[in-house]
C-alpha cells in the first residue's frame, strides 16, 4: 500500500486532473484564474525508472505510450478527471501520510508506477503545450506548489545560507555569555536587541558559502548585501513576509540608492532572487544563471483549482511570489547560527536565510 503526504498526493493531483480537463489555465498575481489565457494540453511526460511514458491528449479519450510510440492503454478524459476528484477528496479529508487505494489501482490500470514522478531537475511535471500566440507546441517543465498541505518552503535551509555578520564594539566576555545564554522563543531577536544595548552593531561581512555568494552575485552584484540587510531587518523586527520587510530594507537603503529615483529597485532586485530560487537556483550547486523549471510553476489551490505561472506570464509570477513568502526562522542548533563566536580576536554572528511561502 502506498502512503504519501498532502504535497506527495497533490502532484499526482495535478498529473490527473491535467488530463482530465486536458487544458492549463494561467492565474494572475492573486492566484485567480485569467479566463483568457490559457494552453490547451498536448501531453504529458511521465519520467519513472529511466522510463518515460507519454499520456497523449486524444479527445475525448488519452491515449498511454512507450518511449517507440507504442499505445498501451487507452482511457476516456472522464476517467480521468473523477479520480481527480476522487484523490481531491482524500487530500483535503486526512493529515500527515496516508494510503487511496482506489488511486493505487487507477495507478496499476494506467501504467504508472510512483504517486510522485522522478524529477528532471527543479521541474515536478513535464508538459507538452499549445501556445494559442506561435501556434507551436512546446514541452515545458513545471514545478508544483500545492496550498492543500503545509506552507512549501522555497528556500530550503542549510549552513550554507549562513550569513555572517562582524560585530562592531566591545563586548566583555560575560556580555558574549549572557547574550548566548538568552534562549527565549524569540532568542535571535533578544541577542541582537542585546549586542545593540551595549553599544555595538553588526556588519555584514560575507556568506559561508562561497558558492551562494556568487550565485546572489549571478542576480545583482549588491544582492549579497541586500540579502544580507533583509535577514537583519527579519530577525530585529517583527515582520516576517518579503513584501513588508522590503519597506524596511528601502528605509535602511544599504545600497546608498538615489532615494529621489521613482524606482523600486529593492523590490524588484528581490523579485528576481525569488524567481531565480523557484526556478532553478540552490545555494549549493553553481549556478549559470538559466532556470530550469522551463514552464513555471503550478499551484494547487485550496479548492482544487490548479493554475499556472507560466514563464511567459512573467511579471505576474514575481508578483505572486513577492506577495506569499516571508522569511523563515529554521533551527539555530541544526544550521549552526544565532550565537556570538570569536575568531581571529573579533566577535561575529550568523543569521541564516530560509524562504517559505504564505
């Protein structure tokens, strides 16, 4: 029996309901369907193994191939589509994991052997698409975030998102002990609060790893500093969403921007990390600058609605990203951050950068 989790499930959600409905809807920054753009489905490509199987949009039926070509499996859309409704019900009705047997053998009936397809790089699902402007059918792929489950992260945590701050001042030795013994549930914010009372500040001096340093710098050349000013803004305030503390960061103006200037640049300097996260770039892994999710992304809504940001909807997919994420505070122990340390005679503090949605 398979048990998967809500985010699990949902993927397999979007994989049926696709080809159930047999067309993708784009959504604005919103998250509301456009009624107007839309693409209808040509295909979808299901990796499994180091096998790909093609589910070709026949209408009204979907026709199941091999890699030659060859129809194993023919099935009406409708089909399809009440399984769809079927694993909704699931989905919205159980927590943590749980099993669908009546999906487990939809899944044996159909060829397909994994709740979740192997992925090719950041993209969850590979589509073929008809684009209804070039009149062209195109293979994209997409990564899924689903609203049915837990908020996603976008950024996962790690050390190497450690961000490591100088401290400027003199702190005795028990100053450093007291402020490190300070575990209160918001202990960063109250160590911070407490290396400023005693007269000292910090600056940012660099990223722990030199990796994610230069793959901010791939963004913007500053990005590294703008980041870093966001993380301070996070753990001394009490906001958390990107879009409030970005006020924040222009009020402190780390860049030294020409403030007459009627540009949000702060704004859409992280508009473009946040992208560059969603579709492709990882701390640990150099980065050349393309995305690697091709299509965008898909989100499935609470009520099932599953919507699109496709590529060619750019700026509405910054706008979404930029209004439902905030930043997240991980584990101080697991990710080695939030205390004061010493090296080379001078005092320091990481803060560490994680990215989860709304």
């Amino acid at each position: 029996m398979i048990t998967q989790n809500k985010g699990e499930w949902s993927e397999l959600y979007v994989f049926l309901k696709l080809l159930g409905d047999g067309v993708l809807y784009a959504a604005d920054a919103d998250l509301n369907k456009i009624e107007d753009l839309y693409y209808p489905l040509i295909e979808i490509l299901r990796k499994e193994d180091e096998q790909v199987k093609h589910y070709v949009k026949d209408s009204p039926n979907i026709q199941v191939k091999d890699d030659k070509g060859n129809v194993m499996l023919k099935l009406p859309m409708s089909e399809f589509e009440s399984k769809a409704k079927l694993l909704l019900e699931a989905i919205k009705k159980y927590d943590s994991t749980f099993a669908v047997p009546e999906i487990e053998k939809f899944m044996d009936i159909i060829k397909c052997t994994k709740v979740k397809a192997d992925s090719v790089d950041k993209s969850d699902i590979t589509l073929v698409l008809h684009d209804c402007k070039t009149l062209r059918d195109e293979q994209f792929g997409f990564s899924i975030k689903s609203k049915l489950g837990h908020a996603s992260t976008l950024l996962n945590p790690g050390k190497t998102n450690n961000f490591i701050y100088e401290i400027k001042g003199n702190l005795t030795e028990q100053n450093i002990k007291e402020i490190n013994s300070i575990g209160t549930s918001s202990k960063i914010k109250d160590r911070l609060q407490k290396i400023n009372e005693a007269g000292c500040s910090i600056e940012f001096v660099k990223i722990e790893s030199d990796n994610f340093y230069a793959n901010l710098q791939m963004i913007d050349s500053q990005f590294p500093l703008i980041a870093s000013e966001y993380l301070y803004q996070r753990y001394t305030g009490t906001e958390s969403s990107i879009k409030d503390i970005t006020e924040k960061v222009k009020a402190a103006n780390p860049c030294n921007f020409n403030k007459d200037l009627p540009q949000n640049l702060y704004e859409h300097k992280i508009k473009s990390f946040l992208t560059a996260v969603a579709l492709g770039m990882t701390p640990a892994k150099s980065w050349d600058g393309r995305f690697q999710a091709t299509g965008g992304y898909i989100v499935v809504r609470e009520d099932g609605e599953i919507l699109c940001y496709h590529i060619y909807n750019h700026n509405e997919f910054q706008d979404y990203l930029f209004k439902n994420t905030r930043i997240e505070t991980p584990s101080t122990s697991r990710y080695d951050f939030g205390y004061i340390y010493q090296e080379d005679g001078k005092n320091y503090i990481k803060l560490n950068l994680q990215v989860r949605f709304i």
